[in-house]
C-alpha cells in the first residue's frame, strides 16, 4: 500500500500560526476578539453598517 507524504503549505502553516497568536493575545475568547474588532471598526470610515446608505434608505 502507498501511503503520501503529508503536504505541507508554507503560507496555511503561517496564517495559522498568526491565528493561533491572535486568539492567544485575547486568551481564546471569541467575544473579546469580536468586542476588539468592533471598537477598532466604529472609527473607520471605509466601514459602512446597514444606515450608512442614503440610497438605501430612501427606497
């Protein structure tokens, strides 16, 4: 029976190492991740919610 080498990908292998940080930095708490994300997102402008849409709402 054949049996493959495991493959490995550099770049998967990478951005789960930077995930594995990220959680780490916010001890495995997915609210605390979301929270952060939300406070950094509020004073972006390149980030629209549903009533930044003028046209939208005017339909």
């Amino acid at each position: 029976m054949d049996i493959p080498k495991k493959a490995v990908d550099q770049i998967i292998t990478e951005v789960r190492r930077h995930k594995h940080e990220i959680s780490e930095a916010f001890g495995f708490d997915v609210m605390a991740l979301g929270r952060s994300l939300q406070q950094r997102e509020a004073g972006d402008p390149r980030v629209k919610t549903q009533g930044d849409d003028p046209v939208a709402e005017a339909k």
